[in-house]
C-alpha cells in the first residue's frame, strides 16, 4: 500500500482527536485493545474472543497497533502473546469510559448478539466508582459464568482483580448476559434476584452498597434504577 492511500484514509486534521481516530479509528481496533486490557493474550485467545473479525483482519490490526507502540508482543513459554505497551496503557482510562457512556445506549440483546464473561470485569471497572461510598473498606466478589472476579474498595480507592476473594462481604453468581443487561439499566439486580437471574451469599447491606458503588442505585436503601 502506497503511502499516498494511507494519506488519503486520514482525516488530516491538526487535532488530538483526529490523530487518535487516526491511529485507533479503524473498525475493531479499540475492541481489539479491550481484550488487552486485562493482561496478555494469544493469537487464538484473541481470535476466539473477537468473533466476526477475521484472522487476517486481527492480523492486520496487531501489525497497525505493533507498529504505532500501542501493542507488543512478547515471547512465552508457549508460544508468543500481545500485550498493551506504555502507549496502549494509556487507552485504558478512555477505552472505559468509553465503555461506560456506551452501556448507557444499550437495550435487550438481540438473539444474534454475544457476550464474553470477561467483559463483566471491565464492565465493573468502567462503572464503579468508590467515592460514592469514601468511608467503606469492603470486598464483593462475582462470579460470572466461568469467569472470577472481585472489586475492593478501601475509604475511596479501589482496586479489581481476577480470582477469587479472601473474605467477600458478597458474593453474586450469575451470567454474563444478566450482568450486562443489570449493568445497562434493563433488568435491576433485585429482579434479577427474584427471578433467579441472579443468586447471591452474604449480607444483605453488602448488595445494596456494591449497587451503589457501581452506580446502580442513587442511595443506600433506594430503588434501583429501571
């Protein structure tokens, strides 16, 4: 490809934005770099995880990324794996907030839509926000489809992690397209509760803090928002 044509696919403005768009615009790339939020992947993990898109298309975007040091690769025991590089790192707080403002645009899935259980922690990660708990220290685990996460929060700081939590103030067991349809505001987790969508262990004013920490309910006490 000459480099008249990679010209001509840029949007040529002197702006931050249009160099972003520049650099991560192209179909796929951001979904790409949300798979890699959480850590190294393989080839075939991100090809299983990004389905619809191709391996050449996946191909052709980790060169892009390589090239532009969003992504790396590095060498494994098993082979080589992609990771975010310093620059890439630096697409996290906006690739979540991305995310966040997008949950806000989502309905009832369609039947031809799928979802991932590892997208339910950076769901949580997206939405949670400790300030509006600044004097709770507290743990709640998750336990979505196949996949174990838990979100501590400690007076105003939080941190997330995969695996299982020590001493979980909560513990919730559910699917991945319950949390998502939760998270967007379609089904509220106390009905999902009482339909058996979701099950949960430990105190009842641990659920009802977690709601607040992620946003889904205005209050302690309060209903959750439909």
């Amino acid at each position: 490809m000459t480099t008249t044509a990679r010209r001509e696919r840029q949007y040529r403005q002197y702006c931050g934005l249009a160099a972003a768009l520049d650099t991560v615009g192209e179909r796929w790339t951001l979904l790409l770099v949300r798979e890699l939020l959480l850590g190294p992947r393989r080839y075939t993990e991100l090809l299983a995880d990004l389905p619809g898109m191709g391996t050449n298309l996946l191909a052709d975007r980790l060169k892009k990324l390589c090239a532009a040091g969003i992504v790396e690769r590095e060498d494994t025991a098993s082979g080589h794996a992609y990771r975010l590089g310093p620059l890439g790192e630096r697409l996290r707080e906006p690739v979540l907030a991305l995310s966040k403002w997008g949950t806000a645009l989502l309905g009832e899935p369609s039947a031809d839509m799928i979802t991932r259980p590892h997208w339910a922690l950076l769901a949580v990660q997206a939405m949670a926000d400790p300030s509006r708990l600044p004097e709770v220290s507290e743990t709640y685990e998750f336990h979505v489809d196949d996949e174990t996460f838990h979100l501590a929060i400690d007076r105003g700081t939080l941190t997330t992690a995969r695996g299982p939590a020590p001493e979980p103030a909560m513990s919730i067991r559910t699917d991945a397209t319950t949390f998502v349809r939760i998270g967007a505001g379609v089904l509220g987790p106390f009905e999902a509760l009482a339909t058996g969508k979701l099950t949960l262990t430990g105190e009842p004013d641990a659920v009802l803090r977690c709601s607040r920490v992620l946003g889904l309910v205005e209050r302690p006490g309060s209903a959750p928002r439909d």
